[in-house]
C-alpha cells in the first residue's frame, strides 16, 4: 500500500482481516502492559507499603490506599488524554505506535524508578508515572483495534486481548513474587513491558495520519472533545452507562471478598480462601473470554451476549447473599467467570461499533475505559456504607446483584447495533 493509500486508511473503516500474527502480537503487548501495572498492585507496592509505613505517621493500610488512590486519579486522566493525542499524531511510523513505544518505554523507566523509591513521596510519584505511561500505550492499543479489525472480527480479536489481559495480570504476579525481592520484581516487570511491545512495533505497520486530516489545534477544541454528549451520540452513552454498572457490580464483589470469609463465612484462612476462588474465576473466564467472542462474531450480534452475560454475573452475585457458604462461594466465582469472559470480549467489540468517528477513536475509547477505572473509585464510597450501617454483606451483594441487571437491562437502549 502506498503513503497515500496508508494515510486514507486511517480513517477508512477497515475491510480486510487481521492475521492470527498480528492479533498474537498486539495481545502480547496489552499484556506487557498489565504485567507493568498487576505486579505493582498485586504485591510490590504492599510490601513498600509495609517498609515505609513506620515512618510516615500512616498504616500501611493507609499509605497503600492513598498512593493506589493517587494512581487511580491520574489513570482516570491520562487514558482518554493520550488517546486523543494519538488521534492527532502524523509521524510517519503511524498514530498509535510512537505512543504504544513512548508509553511502555516510560512505564518500564518508572517502574525502575519506583524500585529505587526510599519513602513516601518517591513511591506515590513514581506510581503515578507508571499509570501516566503505561494509559499512554494502553490507549493507544485498544485503539488499534477499531483501526485495523474489520467489525465482524473485533469480537474474536477483544476475546484474544481479554486473555491477555487475564495473563498479563497472573504474569505480573508471578513476576514480582518470585524474583526475589522488591527492587529485582520491579526489575523483572520492567524487562518484560517494555520487551512484550517489541514484536508489535517491529514487525507491524501502523496507519500514518496525513497533516491534512488532522484538525486545527485549539484548546478549547481539545478539551470539549472529550464531553461526548448522550444527547449527540446516544448509543455511546447508554454503551458507557451500561460498561460502567457492570463493572461496578464486579468491583463491589472482589472489594470486600477477604472480609465475607473471614467474617461471615468463617474461613479459618481467609486468604487463601481469595486465592482460590481468584483461581476457580481466571479459569472459567479463561474458558469462554475468546469463545464468547468469536460466536458472536459469527453470528453478527453484541446485545444479546452482554445483556446475558451481564444477567448471569447479576445471578452469581445474588447468590453470594443467599447462598452464603464455601461451595456456594466457589459456584458464584465460576458463573461470574463465565458471565464475565463473555462480557469482555463481547462488549469491547461493541464499544468500538458505537464509536462516533473515525478521527476521535482514540479520545472515544479512552472516555469508554473510564468505564473500567472509576468504578474502582465508587465501589469503597458505596460499598462502607452499605456493609457498616444498611445490613452488611448480604444487602451489599443484593444491591450490587441489582447494579448489574440494570447495566445488563438498558443494553438494549442502544439502537445502532443489533
């Protein structure tokens, strides 16, 4: 393909299939990327959590929650920010790779840095800029998708990248346990985010932007591109609505899932208890994250796998309120595997159908992944509350049990996709 014809492609819906290289390669490198971030928030910050707690007039509790925190605030910001940058980029390497390089370049330099970090301060900052870089490549990844992958092959390729995921989140963590101390677990996700890019970059041609496609810069221009108006865009709204309850469904669940076995089903060890039932989850999500996917794309629908995916969740966590014993707890972590595998592929595929234009599809994911990030904000404001003072886990499930019926209920407000 010519300079000319690469460039018209960019914003061309795209019409010819992937290969399985090129779906491998970009799965390989979203996984990096959650490799960079889970082997931190699973293990390494805890323990420098612990080390820097004695001096810092905190708990390690604390000190934890308000560095994650901070991270959190600056993820929520950086995913659509990059995503619109990327939008706007004219290298000649293309739109998406300079960020996906830059992005996972800074991550591993940061992570390094937080290997070094000797308190407090050092930890948040450096934490902060390991979310800053690696939503920088994040971004810029997921938006390859609706570049390159034709619409009736984003289910299987969003199956593929939820795999990933899943890995790359088991990766980390076996990374930073295993490598033997804190400093050489950074050292070990740092290596592997930046080398995970590299088949990617270096064997897969990007879409180049031409300057002449690229909009005339103003700040206020920038900044209102990022409110995408229900009014205006309606299916991406209620899309957004409905990703956002889900999740939040999800989030209430895992938030307080070491304190329902100690506290409510007496487990005698609580934390081995989340282990495995984390392992019975991956599983069953493993099984089905691609094979939700690439049914619903031979069948040429969305709605009908997430809404009932998101009803099956919506059972499994009402069982966990009335079915509150150790089998019924291993049940509800295996159905909400199932319902979630499908859930991610499926409704990745249909966020990148809803998306206004082709110019913006950058900005528009990242406003979607906010999706993803702020119900991690939400869940602890609602869920205290509810535990402390409304009738404890069993109403906590309840409620959230009713939180995703309600985003698996109104997918079926968006029109524009079957």
């Amino acid at each position: 393909m010519t300079a000319v014809g690469r460039s018209a492609a960019a914003l061309a819906e795209p019409v010819e299939p992937v290969g399985r290289g090129w779906t491998a390669a970009l799965s390989l490198a979203n996984g990096a990327i959650w490799v960079g971030w889970f082997g931190p928030l699973q293990i390494l910050l805890a323990s420098q959590a612990d080390d820097f707690a004695p001096g810092s007039g905190m708990s390690k509790e604390t000190l934890l929650a308000w560095v994650t925190g901070a991270g959190a605030v600056v993820s929520l910001l950086a995913n659509p920010f990059f995503g619109a940058l990327s939008d706007r980029t004219t290298a000649r390497p293309g739109r998406r790779t300079p960020w996906i390089v830059a992005g996972a370049a800074g991550g591993a330099l940061s992570l390094l840095l937080l290997a070094r970090a000797g308190g407090v301060w050092s930890m948040a900052v450096g934490w902060c800029l390991v979310q800053l870089t690696l939503n920088a490549a994040f971004a810029a990844v997921t938006a390859a998708v609706p570049d390159r992958v034709p619409r009736l092959q984003r289910g299987a390729v969003g199956g593929w990248l939820g795999a990933a995921q899943i890995l790359g989140v088991v990766g980390g963590t076996g990374l930073a346990t295993v490598a033997g101390g804190v400093g050489a677990g950074y050292t070990a996700c740092a290596v592997f985010t930046a080398a995970g890019v590299l088949p990617y970059v270096l064997c897969y041609d990007d879409l180049p932007l031409a300057p002449q496609d690229r909009p005339a810069w103003s700040w206020r221009g920038f900044l209102a591109g990022f409110w995408l108006s229900p009014r205006r865009h309606p299916d991406l709204g209620w899309a957004w609505l409905t990703r956002f309850l889900i999740n939040l469904s999800n989030s209430l669940v895992l938030l307080y899932l070491l304190y329902y076995l100690r506290d409510r089903l007496h487990r005698p060890d609580p934390g081995r208890g989340v282990l495995v039932l984390t392992a019975v989850n991956s599983l069953t999500l493993m099984a089905t994250v691609v094979a939700g996917g690439v049914w619903s794309d031979r069948v040429g629908r969305r709605k009908p796998f997430v809404v009932w995916s998101g009803v099956l969740m919506a059972v499994a966590t009402a069982a966990l309120a009335g079915w509150q014993t150790w089998p019924g707890a291993i049940v509800a972590a295996a159905v909400l595997g199932v319902g979630f595998g499908v859930f991610t592929s499926v409704d990745f595929a249909l966020m990148t159908d809803v998306l206004p234009k082709a110019l913006d599809r950058g900005k528009d994911l990242g406003v979607i992944n906010v999706a993803n990030a702020l119900p991690q904000v939400a869940a602890p404001a609602l869920a205290a509350p509810v535990v402390t003072y409304l009738g404890g886990y069993r109403v906590l499930y309840l409620v959230a049990a009713v939180i995703g019926l309600a985003g698996a209920v109104l997918v079926g407000r968006i029109r524009g996709v079957d």
